[in-house]
C-alpha cells in the first residue's frame, strides 16, 4: 500500500487528492468496516421481517380450504393479532415516549448506580426475547428446510414436483382438463443433482422421514380449569426455535452480554414486531413518522436524556457494533419505526398485484401463500414453468423505493455523525428517506390516490363475491364465544390437560391419480 500512496503523490492535484483521500479510506476502514455492519444490520431484519408479515391481500379471494375430517383443526386462527395505529397515535407515540424516557432519565440520575436498573430490565427484555428470538430462528430453520427439502425444483428443462404421501418425484402439468404427470426414477425427497444420487432404501426412508418431521404439524392444546383453554398448530421448527431462543438468552445473561447476541435479540424484537404492528394507512404512518421525527431532534439535539440512557442502560434495546473508540449503536426504534411502513409498502405491492390479476383476467384471484417459500424460489429461479414459488415473485416497487430511501438516510445519518463527531437523531434522515421514497414513487406512478386510499382495516375486503356477507364485528366474537363454549364442553371432566397430536388427515388413495409411470 506504501508504493501506491507515494504513486499518487506526483505533481498532478488530482492524482494527489486521490492519493489521500486512498490514504484516509486506508487508516480509517476499521471506522467503516463498522459503519458498513451498522447499515446491512439496520436493513436485515426489516427485509425478512416485511417478507415474514404478508398476508392476503383485500384484492385476493381466501384460498379454498382443504377438505378434513378434523373441523376442528380448519378453525384455528394462523394469523397473527395485528396491531393497527390510528392517527391520534401521532400525538401519544411521542407523548408516552417523551414520558418513558424521562422517567428513565430520572431514574438513573435518582439511583446514581445504574446495575440495579439494568439488571430489572435486562431480565425483562430477556424474557420477551425468547419468544422474539425463538420466533426468529424457528422460521429460520424454516427456510433452511425449504432449501433442503423443496416442494418443487428445476433443472432449468423440467419442473419436478416432491409428492411426500407417494414418496416419489413427478414432472408435468396438472390441472382438471389434463390431470397428467408422469413419475420419475427418483428415490429421494432432495432437489437438483442430489435427487440422482442412489442413496440405500433406508437412507431414502430416513430422508422422507425426516422431511416429513420438518414439514408437518401438530395440535398443541393446553386447558386449565379457569386460566386456560388453548389450541395451537405447532410444527418442529416453533419447538426447536424456542428451545434455541431460550439457550441464547441464557447464554446472554451468563457470558457477559456479547455483543452479538444482544444483536440478535434486537432481530427478534425487530421481526416479530413487523409482523404484530401495522400503521393500517400510509397517510397515519406518515403522521406517526413525523411526530416521531419531532421527538428524536428534540429529545438527541435539545436535552441529554437519549444519549444518556442509551449509553447508560446496558440492555437489549439497541443494535451495538465494535470497532474503533466506543464502537457505533443504533435504537431499535430506528429499525422498527420506519420499517413498519416498508412492510406496509410490500403489503401494498401485493395488493396491486392481484388488483392488477383481477383487471386482467376479470375476475378476482384466490390469494397463494406468499412467505416461507425461499427455498422453492432458489431451486426455480430458471424456470419458465408456473409454480407456487410464483406466488413470492410479484412486483415489489414500493418495497425497493422505500429500502432505497432507507439506505440514503442511513448513509446521511452516518456521515453527518462523523463530520459534526456527535450523537445524531437517526429519525431525522431516516422518516424523509423513507416518505419522500414512497409519496415520491406514488407521484411519479400517479397512484397518489390509490396509496391513500389503501387501507389495512378489513374495509377493502370484499367477501360478497363468493357468496358471503362481510362479518361485523358482533358476528366474529360472537363465533368466538361459541367456539369458546365448545371447546369448554371438550373439557367439562377435565381440571387441566396439555397434549401435542397429530391433526386428522384423510388417508391418501392407494393410487396416485391422473399419473402414469414413465
């Protein structure tokens, strides 16, 4: 590096403003090897946790409900309680954060000795991050599964679709006009060259096995006279997620808090709240947003309470770096805030998309699960073929837009913090990268109109195409209770009760039907 510096130290200007400002980049890439950590860690958790919240769109029908002998089973609620804000949340998110973080503030200036303070909320946040963290690595370990044990592949000629109930591999279209596959000589439930191997029958039976471990599900119920009445879907992946969310958060508490475990209690906090939050509305987060925006200029630039209780609490409500001097941190509040309206901007991806389905074929698309499907879009990303891996591949303009404008504020935030050399109100370069990056795309698109029109409290959906009357608000708790009552019927004889089963399945034909063997 020595002789390449004094390369640019001729007699041209520019050869040496380049010589030192490579000089500079040099001595200072600790500073941004740091700074570039800071910025994939702030877009992570916001890209997987915007792709983990989609749900069905109000321009998508309900998918067609499997046939089961277990009813049961077919009313359990997979969604998650969304959490909308309401734009009256533009004045109390502020107020109430304005009241927290005083009364910390205080707090800490009071007890003088912080390690009490810190020790009451570490353990806190310690037990809400092992759900958030156990959510996290489950569906980890999810998309880990789907690369290992795809529902469907190519080699860039064929589509082969696993058939787990058979234990065989298929190629070809299948539909009602021509229920035609055909079955190939694959032993085995692995995609691409792996499927060739000639693995001994019982490793087959193994690897079905355990792709049938990974992929189906349970029945949890929990009833306890009076406190509980419970039931669940759970599958390997929730159970093993937890028990890893819970040995990380021992781990956290017993080996002096590293930093890259508070980091991942951070990406569990992060991603389970973008799929429990939404801003309902683009103009109510912008409100949100802004008031929000307000408070971090006013509460980093025009008193000392922000910085003095993110330096002082040692808990897991920050991102932190190492690198040179002190290292860098980030709130999470700078990941959360923003990233909820670039979930909400991928949910508004997908419901132009079936909007746009529904002005093409003119009639309105049944929606298809459009999360957990990593593994399928990798093993078909050269396919020409439909697929359910199609599902996950939509347009997602606003997304881009706003992660662009997401990243632009990042940079700003980090450049300004090191030319002025003082803790920055990330808020204030974040909330108009953000905005400007989704009303601007709107502007340029015009669909101004249609962006704000776009709601998430259920009064787009229209279930009258099917036949069915939209449900009040009455008619869904009261189905609620009733199903409450007979769920209380099924334990009238017991005082508690926890059992993990298999759900009911009708038992597969003994043929395979509309298939021929090659």
């Amino acid at each position: 590096m020595d002789t390449l510096f004094t390369f640019f130290q001729g007699d041209s200007p520019a050869l040496q403003y380049i010589g030192s400002w490579s000089a500079s980049l040099w001595d200072n890439r600790d500073m941004y090897q740091m700074q570039l950590h800071l910025l994939l860690a702030s877009v992570f958790p916001i890209y997987i946790g915007a792709h983990a919240a989609l749900r069905r769109p109000p321009s998508a029908l309900a998918p067609k409900k499997q046939p089961s002998t277990d009813n049961e089973d077919d009313e359990l609620d997979l969604e998650p309680a969304i959490e909308g804000l309401r734009p009256s949340d533009a004045i109390m998110f502020p107020v109430l954060a304005s009241i927290t973080l005083g009364g910390l503030y205080l707090l800490i200036k009071w007890l003088k000795d912080p390690s009490l303070l810190n020790k009451i909320m570490t353990w806190y946040f310690s037990t809400l991050g092992v759900f958030g963290v156990g959510k996290l690595a489950g569906d980890s370990l999810h998309v880990i599964s789907t690369i290992i044990f795809p529902s469907v592949w190519s080699d860039g000629k064929q589509l082969y679709h696993v058939k787990p109930d058979f234990q065989i591999q298929v190629t070809g279209e299948s539909s009602r006009s021509q229920p035609l596959r055909t079955i190939t000589d694959k032993k085995n439930p692995l995609p691409s060259f792996f499927s060739s191997i000639p693995f001994a029958e019982s490793l087959n039976t193994i690897l079905w096995s355990t792709r049938a471990l990974l992929k189906n599900h349970w029945i949890f119920r929990g009833y306890l006279h009076g406190l509980l009445n419970t039931k669940l879907r759970v599958t390997f992946h929730d159970v093993a997620g937890l028990t890893l969310g819970l040995a990380a958060i021992i781990a956290y508490n017993t080996s002096g808090k590293a930093w890259w475990l508070t980091n991942l209690m951070g990406f569990g906090f992060c991603y389970g709240a973008f799929q429990i939050m939404s801003p309902t509305t683009f103009w109510t987060g912008s409100l949100v947003l802004m008031g929000l925006f307000i408070y971090d200029i006013v509460m980093v630039f025009y008193t000392p309470m922000m910085v003095t209780v993110a330096t002082t609490l040692d808990v897991p409500i920050k991102l932190v770096f190492p690198g040179p001097k002190r290292g860098g941190m980030l709130g999470l509040g700078d990941v959360v805030l923003p990233g909820i309206m670039m979930a909400l901007a991928l949910r508004f991806d997908l419901y132009l998309h079936y909007a746009r389905k529904h002005l093409k074929q003119g009639e309105t698309a049944r929606y298809v699960e459009a999360t957990g499907l990593w593994g399928e879009r990798f093993w078909t990303s050269g396919s020409k073929e439909k697929n359910v891996a199609d599902a996950a591949r939509f347009p997602k303009t606003y997304f881009k837009a706003s992660v662009v404008g997401y990243v632009i504020g990042m940079l700003t935030t980090l450049v300004v913090l090191n030319y002025f050399n003082h803790a920055q109100p990330a808020l204030l370069y974040l909330v108009p990268g953000v905005l400007i990056s989704l009303w601007g795309t709107a502007w340029v698109r015009g669909e101004i109109q249609l962006m704000w029109g776009y709601t998430e409290d259920g009064s787009l959906n229209d279930d009258r195409k099917e036949g069915k009357e939209e449900l009040t608000k009455e008619e869904v708790e009261q189905r609620a209770d009733e199903r409450e009552k007979r769920r209380s019927k099924e334990h009238a004889h017991h005082v508690f009760l926890f059992s993990l089963s298999d759900p009911k399945h009708d038992l597969p034909k003994a043929k395979l039907d509309g298939e021929k063997e090659e």
